[in-house]
C-alpha cells in the first residue's frame, strides 16, 4: 500500500512538473503574471509529491517490504536499521530517487529564497529546473521504477554488497549528489539568463551561493569516497584515477573554475559568455559523470548496453540536457555583451589564468577518462591508462597553477598594485628557498619531485601569508584585532580554501614521497621493522560480526618496546551475501597513519600481511575540509553583507 | 552604450566561437550514438584490436628482469614454444581480476609478464596478494618497450610463436571465456 502511495505520488510529481516546465514560459512569453506566478505553487506540490515517493521508498527498506522488488534485490532483513537506510540510494533506481530528490528540492529553496529576484529570471529558472525534473521523473518511472512489486514476495532479500555497508558510503553519495544536483541551479540560471538575452552582475550575484554551496558539496563528497576508498578497499591508497573518481573530479574541477569567474562577473561584468558556458559544461559533466560512468548507476559502458531502454533514455536526455542550452548559448551568446576590459595586471586576468589551467586540468581528466570507455565501446576492449597518464599531465598543471594561486589573490581589481605584488612574490620565493635548504638538510636522499613539492607548496603558503599581511596593511584601522576583523568574511574564507589546498598538498606529498610499506608473509609470533617501528604478529582469531564473521589479525605495534596499540586488520565474510571484504586497521595520527591490511594465508604457510606507515595522509581530507569550509565562510559572509543588487543596475 | 546601439551590437549574428562548443558537443554525442546503436543491433562485435605486429617478429626491446635488475629480459631465451605476453600493472584494476584465468594458463604454457609503468616494490607487492603466474617477469618502468608493440594501456596480452613472431593481441583482462575461446585456440594453432 505505502508503495503504491510512492508510486502515485512519483507520478503526480511528474505531471506537475510538465506544467511547472510549460505554463511559466508561455507566461513569460505572453507578459501574463498570473500563469509565470503558477511556477511557485506547481514546484512545490512537485517537490512534496518526489519527497512523498522517497519517504515510501525509505519506509519499504526499513521496513523490509520484500513485495518492492528493489528491496528484494538490495536489501535483508538481518541488516543494521542505518545501511537498510543507505540501502535506499545503493542501487541505481534508489540512487535515481535521490537525485531528484536533490533536484526538485533546490527548486523549492529557490522559491522561498529568490524573493528579489526579477520575476522573469526566477520564474525561467523555475521552468528550466522543471525541465530537468520532469526529463529524470519520466527517466525513473517509464525505465527504473523503484517501486515495482514482486510476487510472491520471497521470505528474504539478497542483500547489499558489503563493501557498501559502511558509514562512510551511507554518506558519500547523498553529499556528491548534492554537488552534483547543486550544479543544476547554476545551469538553471544560465539557460534562464541566456534566454533573457542578459547577463548581468545582479544574476551573478544571484547563482553564487548556488555555486558555491554545489563546490562545498562535492568537495566533501570527493574527500568523503577518497576517504572511504582509503580505508575501506584495503590499498593504502587515497585516489585511483578510477573512472568514478574522475566523473566526480571533473565538475569539481570545472566548479573551482566557475566560482572563480563568477567572481569576475559580479565584481565587474565581464565574462559573461565564458561563464554561461563554465555553467551549462559543469553540469553537463555532473550529467555525464553520474549517468554515464557512475556504477551504481549504470554500471559501465557494458549495463548501458545490456538494458537497450535505459541506455537510449540517457542518451536523449544528455543530447536534450546538453544540446539544446549549446545551441542557446551558439545564438545568444554573442548578444552578452561585456561591460568593461581588463589590464593585464589585474585580478581579472589573474582568474583568467585561473580559468585556463583548470579547463585544461579538466580536459586531461576527461581525455584519460573518456578514452579507454570509447575503446571499449568500440573493440569491447576493458583497459586503463592509469597514474602514468595523469602523473605526466594533470600534475605539471596543477603545479602551474599551484605556483600562479599564489599572486591571484594579491591583484586588485582592475589594476594590481605592484608594492603587493613583489611581497608575495619576495615572500614566496623566499619560503620556497628555505623550504628546499630544510628539505636537503633534514630528509637524507630525498628525490628532485620532493624538493620541487616542498617548494611549491612553500611557495603557495608564503604567497597567502603574505597576501594577508598586505591585506591587513591596507586596512585603516589601528591594531592588530582591529585589522583582523576588518578583513571581511568572504576573503578569510578564500583564504581558508586556499590554505586547505597547502594542507591537502601536504597531505599528498607526504604520502606520496615517505611512505614506508612492507608486504610480507608472516606466522604468529614474527617481528617486522617499519619506518622505526616494531610490528609484532600476535596471532589469528576467528569473531563473529551482526551479520558476518571475521578472521582477524592481532598486530602490536610498539616503538622502542613500548606498545603504542594493536592493529586489527580482518577479513569478514558476510553471511548472507557469501561475499568477503577486506577491512584495514588504521592508527591515525595527525603526523601519519599506521595502516595493516591482511591478506589471505594459513597457519602452516603464513599470513601475507601488508603493513603501511603513511606521513601526514589525513591531511589529504584535512585540506578539502578546509577547502569547502572556505566556500562556507565565503557564502555566509556575502549573505550577511548583501550587495546592494539595485545599486547594480544603475550605470557605473 | 546606449540602448540603441547595444541592440546595433546583438544583431551581430552568431559567431564561430559560440558555436564551437555545440560543434564538439555534437561529434561526440554522434560517436557515443553510433557505438550505442551499434552494440545494441549486435553489428558490432568485441573483437581484437588489430596489431601491426601481426605476423611479424616481436620488438626485442631489452628490459631488466624484476628478481634483481641485473638480468634482462629476452623473449629468444623462450624460443621454442608459444608464450603469452602480459602487460600488467599495480594500478591496474582490471589486471586484478587475470589473475584466476592467468594461474590457470601457466599450467600448461610459459606465461611471460611485463610490468608497465610500475614501481619494482609495488609490482612485488601486487604479485603478493594476487598470485605470481609469470615464468618471468621484465620491468618495463618508462614504458619503452610498451610503446615498441604498440601497447593501448593494460592489461593487454600477445600470444607469440614458436618462432618469435606475433599471433594475437589482446587488449583487456583475460578471463575463462577469453581465455577458452580467444587465448587457447590461438596457442593450438601455434602448435
């Protein structure tokens, strides 16, 4: 019963959202208030209706209404209350519900919170978000109905897969697709603006928290699945390049680029083509990213193959998604005409740098994603180009771009002011210099690519230190807890992010040039050597889990014979799915993970046990913590401090 | 700029630039659609990459051996019989899931492994938990030798002959079915 109530109100949700995607535009068009005014109340019955549809879906996990053929597949009745929750979004036509949970919930958050908005604008980006809801309602019910039944309803379900029954998961996917839906406002936005033929400051400052809150998102989202990937798949590893990782690294890139140049249209009206596009694109990646490559999703290219329906659904709808705001922005892009030029020390041209390095960053990614996929759909060849490729051509740009970040911040607007110029780049090169000398001095052999690591990354964070210290000089107030709190809030929080980019990089270095690992094959009793400790095997034991069984492996890790704890690493089976996980025992610290995997072995032969020390690692998810706590910061300090919209409009 | 002439300006028409991104947009969705559609008719069958290789001797790009960097690898040491050459990785994901198929092969045949752009300490690491089929192993660290036979990424294998020229290129993991109706009947054949 609580099914068909899902099932009927899916279905009420998308005939209110053909009307919310239809009425508002003949209204625009025809200068009727009455029909643009009808796209409020429509996007929220359309929002209640899909909330209703998610709660029923919710309920029959929970509840485990094994009559929902979903359930059945996904879901047993011996699972843990949270991962019957997750289990909800851990299948493709759950995971579908939640994106357009996500998507029609932002349209109804714009309907409260536009309230200055001209009425034109809101009342297009009502119907456009409409458009992109009904295309994936229709997606869901006419291909991936989740609330089909099952009859008979078996006695139990077949489970989750384990690697997903863990906290870490039950989080990551809601959080990216918050980012990921979060880009669909700014595309919302743009096709709106592109429709009215104008660009301005005002809609600029308009699509920022929307950008903004989709960066924040889909930085803790990435940090969340890397973090998960570290500890979970039992590699010692933070980032595979995997083609999952990059469809969520993409946006993120193209993202980081947008927030940066709607900073220039809102500062200065310039842009305005380029940003429009950055917008339709980020979306269309997040579009791609999710449908195309996403495994839970469509599993790869082989499941978009295998269910023909669903394979050309998607495709039209990308073509449509896609397409269609392209051949917009072919004809009315060259209406946007900008408002100003730039200098070429300025802070413009500095986000222009900006903008190139991570367009291009995002085309290596999308090269080295896209490639072995097509290869596949054409000679059916499973492949990867791996870390090589991305090592020889992501790295040099974000290094690039590592060493620019340092002098944007620094440039005025308009014109940069040189005095704050040869600051941070005396204070860069400085902090590099010493950061190199301390690196030769105090790591015996270390390799060209540490040194030039640690450069860089001194050089980036002398550059902020002093881009603050010249900040706070330009302040009229007197003393030092004056001049801090005239810094406003949005520049602290620049600051914060891109301080988050030093600790994320320190983060990475570390782990990626001092890592200690040994893999070796032990019996109970053996001692081995790690990075200064001592890893002493205590032995096997079997123990019993909720709903799996453990072989687990009893490690003491001590430095100069004194314990500093016992690692644990086991491998579970779970019962009910007859699948085995691997599960690490990790001792974090802020300086560095202690990190013990167990692999398979007996007790004649021995265990292989694979034993990581891993300096500064959790400052890889430190830095993106701080990173989307910058975008906080910055969003909350701008809708404090609103900018005068009307003041805008007024020629300047 | 008044009214009038910003309108002067938008008559302008449609500009290269504007366009480009439909353009490209357009190639590629009308590349993913015909592969799509393709599959989908069955027209379109997974079969081998074609190799320039074929029916020629294999580039003996020398590499050292893995066990101790002193050796180096030579295909001609295993003259003779067929081998099957196999690029693999750490990082491989894929080359994670050869390795039922591979230990079950190097029963019967010489199975030479070749480590792809990889670290020495991590491809020890991999053979570790994954299991070793490999009679030998060379280290190919700057891809050189990859580059030689024309290698698209990994996992990737060749099956060579008696007399050292190339049968069969396979690109992706071999699994029992690859292994049953592509790897061994081209090893038969070389027999």
């Amino acid at each position: 019963m609580i099914a068909e109530l899902g099932h009927f109100a899916l279905i009420l949700a998308f005939v209110t959202s053909l009307l919310v995607s239809v009425v508002p535009l003949v209204g625009v068009a025809r200068g009727n208030a009455a029909l643009m005014q009808l796209a409020v109340p429509a996007t929220l019955v359309m929002t209640g209706g899909v909330l209703i549809a998610f709660a029923a879906l919710v309920w029959a996990f929970v509840t485990s209404d094994f009559s929902v053929a979903l359930v059945t597949s996904h879901s047993h009745s011996a699972k843990p209350l949270i991962y019957k929750i997750s289990g909800t979004w851990g299948n493709h036509e759950g995971s579908l519900l939640l994106w357009i949970v996500i998507l029609v919930s932002f349209a109804a958050i714009l309907t409260f919170s536009g309230r200055a908005m001209p009425m034109v604008l809101k009342t297009r980006t009502l119907a456009i978000q409409g458009i992109v809801s009904a295309a994936f309602l229709a997606f869901s019910l006419f291909t991936s109905n989740p609330f089909a039944r099952l009859s008979p309803a078996p006695l139990d379900g077949n489970g989750l897969n384990p690697v997903l029954q863990d906290p870490g998961l039950a989080l990551h996917p809601p959080t990216l697709y918050i980012g990921y839906v979060g880009l669909s406002m700014a595309f919302s936005f743009a096709v709106a603006g592109l429709l009215d033929g104008r660009i301005d400051r005002a809609w600029a400052i308009y699509v920022r928290p929307w950008i903004t809150a989709a960066w924040c998102a889909l930085t803790i989202g990435i940090a969340l699945g890397s973090w998960w990937a570290y500890y979970e798949l039992g590699w010692g590893g933070w980032w595979f390049w995997d083609p999952v990782e990059n469809a969520s690294l993409m946006p993120w890139l193209a993202t980081t680029a947008l927030i940066h140049s709607v900073s220039v249209v809102a500062a200065r009206g310039i842009f305005k083509s380029w940003t429009v596009l950055l917008a339709i694109l980020a979306f269309s990646l997040s579009l791609v990213g999710t449908f195309i490559v996403r495994s839970g999703l469509l599993t790869s290219v082989h499941s978009f193959a295998s269910d023909p329906a669903r394979g050309v659904f998607i495709l039209g709808i990308l073509l449509f998604a896609i397409g269609i705001p392209l051949a917009l922005f072919a004809w009315r892009g060259p209406q946007l005409t900008n408002d100003g030029d730039y200098q070429p020390v300025s802070r413009e041209f500095g986000l222009l740098v900006n903008n190139f390095l991570l367009t291009a960053a995002t085309i290596v990614v999308l090269i080295g994603t896209f490639y072995p996929l097509g290869l596949e759909m054409v000679s059916g060849a499973r492949i990867t180009v791996g870390p090589p490729y991305f090592d020889a051509t992501f790295n040099p740009i974000m290094g690039v771009l590592v060493l620019a970040m340092a002098f944007g911040p620094v440039m005025a607007w308009r014109r940069g002011t040189l005095p704050g110029l040869r600051l941070v780049a005396s204070s860069a090169i400085v902090a590099a210099l010493a950061a190199v000398l301390a690196g030769l001095a105090l790591v015996t052999g270390i390799s060209l690519a540490g040194l030039a690591g640690i450069g860089m990354i001194a050089w980036l964070g002398g550059g902020i230190l002093a881009d603050m210290v010249h900040r706070m000089r330009r302040t009229h107030h007197v003393g030092f807890g004056a001049r801090l709190g005239a810094i406003q809030l949005p520049v602290w929080g620049m600051w914060c992010a891109h301080l988050g980019m030093v600790v994320f990089l320190l983060g990475a270095l570390g782990n990626g040039l001092f890592a200690s690992e040994a893999v070796v094959r032990a019996k109970p009793g053996d001692v081995i050597d790690l990075a200064g400790n001592e890893i002493t095997f205590a032995g096997i034991e079997a123990r019993q889990g909720p709903n799996y069984v453990t072989s687990t492996a009893m490690l003491d890790l001590r430095r100069d014979g004194q314990l500093l704890a016992r690692l644990e690493p086991e491998n579970r089976l779970y019962t009910a799915e007859r699948q085995t996980t691997t599960e690490a025992a990790i001792r974090p610290r802020l300086s560095g993970d202690d990190y013990a995997v167990l692999g398979d072995g007996d007790a004649q032969m021995g265990y292989t046990l694979r034993l990581y020390h891993k300096p500064l690692v959790s400052w890889i998810w430190a830095g993106a913590g701080l990173m989307a706590l910058g975008g906080f910061l910055a969003a909350i300090g701008r809708a404090r401090r609103p900018q005068r919209i009307a003041e805008l409009d007024a020629p300047t | 700029m008044t009214e009038q002439s910003t309108n002067e300006a938008r008559r302008t028409g449609p500009k290269l630039s504007f366009i480009l991104p439909l353009i490209g947009f357009l190639i590629l969705a009308g590349f993913a659609a015909a592969a799509l559609f393709a599959t989908l008719s069955g027209s379109r069958n997974p079969a081998q990459l074609p190799s320039v290789l074929i029916s020629k001797p294999a580039p003996a790009t020398p590499v050292p051996l893995l066990d101790n960097g002193l050796g180096t690898l030579d295909l001609a040491d295993f003259a003779g019989e067929p081998l099957l050459v196999n690029f693999f990785a750490s990082w491989c994901a894929p080359c994670r899931a050869e390795a039922p198929a591979l230990a079950l092969l190097a029963e019967g045949v010489t199975v030479i492994g070749i480590a792809y752009k990889d670290k020495p300490a991590d491809t020890s690491a991999f053979l570790t938990q994954f299991g070793n089929p490999f009679s030998a192993i060379g280290v190919d660290r700057d891809g050189r030798l990859g580059f030689a036979w024309g290698v698209y990424g990994v996992p990737e294998s060749y099956v060579i002959g008696s007399d050292g020229t190339v049968l069969l290129r396979h690109a992706g993991p071999i699994d029992r079915r690859v292994l049953d109706e592509v790897v061994m009947p081209a090893i038969k054949d070389a027999r």
